[in-house]
C-alpha cells in the first residue's frame, strides 16, 4: 500500500475518526496518500493518514484514477503552487485531483477515464520539454479527445 516496490505498514486505524469498530477495509494494492510517520534501516516504515493532531488533512485512501510513475523533479514542479503544468490544465479540463507523492508517483483521477489517461499522458510526456511544447502537446491531447 505504499506505491513504492518497499513494503510499508499501516495501523487499521491511522485515520481520522478510525476506532477499532469503525476503520477502513484495506487490501494489500490500494493505493493510500499517506505520510511516513516512522522510518528505520532495520524495520519496514510506518504510515499514516492522519498528521501529529489527528486530522486527515487530504491524507486518505485514493479510489480509482490512475498512477504514473515520474522524476522526484516532476514530482517537486508538480507540487509548486503555479505549477506550469498544470495551469493550461484547468482550461481544458472541468475538474482534476492529483495526489502528488515525494516517492516518484503521482495519482490522477478527473470525470471520465479517457480524461483521466489523457492528463496523465500529458504530465509525463511534458516533463521535459519547454512551455511552449507543452502549449502544443496539451492542444493535441485535447484534439484527440474529440
């Protein structure tokens, strides 16, 4: 449940509001957004969905969308505030998520599937290339969409 080929463990009840009644049913390959809460060479990191006062604050577990795999480079530009691949983003898109992890994965989720595969096709293609390649990768995306 980490995203990341290490294994990681989770307390049932590493949620906001989880008691021993009342906790999420997870299975090992869900995909959670989590923080590290533990780490050591000799044991397996700890994680949770909640930060040191018990509140979720967006962390949670991630239902559909799609995973790709990227640079920590795209992963740092991606979680900058005016990110500049993201912004023409919002023009052609009604609405978005992206989960966005220091482990080299970023998740995406939007209305429709084929939207959901068109973004993240263009976040990885567009990691290297300058703004106004973006530009047009973005146009011919939207273009193939129909």
């Amino acid at each position: 449940i980490s995203g990341d080929p290490h294994l990681a463990m989770m307390s049932s009840i590493a949620f906001e509001g989880a008691t021993q009644r009342n906790k999420p049913d997870l299975k090992v390959g869900h995909v959670v957004y989590a923080r590290i809460i533990a780490a050591n060479k000799d044991v397996e990191p700890e994680l949770a969905c909640v930060n040191s006062k018990g509140k979720a604050n967006g962390l949670q577990v991630l239902e559909k969308g799609h995973i790709i795999q990227c640079s920590l480079g795209l992963c740092r530009k991606l979680r900058q505030a005016k990110c500049p691949l993201t912004a023409p983003l919002f023009k052609h898109f009604k609405s978005f998520e992206l989960c966005v992890g220091m482990n080299g994965r970023v998740w995406v989720q939007s209305d429709t599937v084929k939207h959901t595969v068109a973004i993240s096709m263009y976040l990885k293609k567009c990691e290297h290339m300058c703004l106004p390649d973006q530009v047009m990768m973005l146009k011919q995306t939207v273009r193939a969409l129909g």
